[in-house]
C-alpha cells in the first residue's frame, strides 16, 4: 500500500487550482472588459460621427431653408418694390395726362414758346416735306405778322409755295399737308402717340423724382417725327 497524502499536500494542491482558477477568472474578466470597452469606444466613435453628421447635414440644411427664406423675402421684395414703382409710375401719369393738355394749350398762348413751336413743327416739316407745295393749318388767331413770318420760315425750309388756310376749330398747334402727308403739330397729334410720350416723361420725371428734387421737367414741345407724322386727311 502506498502511503497516504498528508493533508498539508492537499491543501498546498486545492490551493493552488483555486489560485489558477481565480488568476483565469480574472484573465478572461480582463478579456471581456477589454473587448467591451473596445466595442464601447468603438460604438461612441461611430455615434459622435453619426453625430457629426447629422449635426452637419442639419446646418447644411438649416444654411439652405435660411438661404431659400432670404431669397424668397428678397423677392418678395423685388415685386412690392416694382409693384410700388408700378404703381408710382400709373398714378404720376394719371397726374400727367391731366396736366400736359392745358399746360401745352398755355404754352401756345405765351409769344416765345409759340415761335419755338412753330419753328419746331416747320424744321420737322422740311426735312420731311421739301421741295412741296405746303398747307398750313392754324386758329383763327394768328395775327397777319405770324402769317408772314410762318410763310418766311417754311419758303426757308423747302417750302415750293405756301398757303395758310385758319380755321377756329383747329386746336392749338398747326398742321403742315402736302400731297398725302401731314405734319400734325397740333396738341392731340403731338400726344397722339401715347406710349411715347408716357415713355419721354418717366425718363425725365423719375430721375428728378428719385434725386429728391420733387418737381417735374419742363414739358416739352419740340415735336418728334412719331408724333407729327400722320395721313394727310388726320
């Protein structure tokens, strides 16, 4: 028979395994926590990247509806300040159209700016008209002086011959015919093109009026070729 273990042996042994057993328990605890704060960094990585991202695509965006909501208030904008300007312009010539008829009809009626007129409609005359036989058209108030004088001035701008021909119901101005053409003179043939004038008085006008100056420009009354040109039975 051999001889038994003495129970320190025993012991030393049992000590030993527990020891062994205890020192894998921690090993494999280590292990597991290694892994798991690996995995636990690895999945904060990945969510601030998430996080990033998302942070980033919600600035993008954020940036693009802000851009979109400026651009749509600058439009918004644009259009009340053209309807404005539109608006403007309708009611400045509304005042216009009520003002130009006597302001001419009064032009006429001064002796100076009657002459320019005059002159005007028979320099237009004769660059169109030379070399013609010319009837002029006036009111009955012309004097026996305007007469001779307006007979100088158109024998002097190509005139072949001339005859006056007045008559009350003509409107202030004077027609120039000869042949089948007609320099209208008169105030309905010069504000007869209406997109013309309203075009001639927005360009005057506005600039004065956005340079603050709040008065408006001398109307003309030198007659443009659009406006005195019309069929010799206008």
């Amino acid at each position: 028979m051999s001889s038994p273990i003495p129970t320190s042996a025993v012991g030393v042994q049992a000590q030993a395994l527990l020891q062994r057993v205890t020192d894998d328990r921690e090993r494999r605890c280590a292990a597991l926590r290694a892994a798991a704060e690996t995995q636990a960094e690895r999945i904060v990585r990945s969510a601030r990247a998430e996080a990033r991202v998302s942070v980033r695509n919600a600035v993008t965006q954020e940036r693009a509806r802000m851009d979109f909501g400026m651009r749509q208030a600058g439009a918004r904008a644009d259009i009340e300040a053209r309807r404005q300007e539109r608006q403007k312009s309708r009611e400045l010539l509304e005042q216009m159209w009520a003002a130009i008829g006597p302001t001419m009809e009064h032009r006429w009626r001064e002796p100076a700016l009657r002459r320019s007129w005059i002159e005007a409609v028979i320099r237009q005359a004769g660059m169109l008209l030379a070399g013609r036989p010319w009837l002029i058209e006036g009111g009955s108030d012309w004097t026996e002086q305007e007469r001779n004088e307006i007979r100088i001035q158109a024998l002097g701008r190509g005139a072949n011959t001339v005859e006056c021909s007045l008559d009350a119901a003509i409107p202030s101005g004077l027609k120039i015919r000869a042949g089948g053409v007609c320099v209208d003179g008169t105030v309905p043939g010069l504000l007869s093109q209406r997109e013309a004038v309203e075009a001639a008085f927005l360009a005057e006008y506005l600039p004065v009026l956005a340079a603050g100056e709040g008065r408006p420009p001398s109307l003309p009354v030198r007659p443009t070729r659009a406006a005195m040109m019309s069929p010799a039975n206008g």
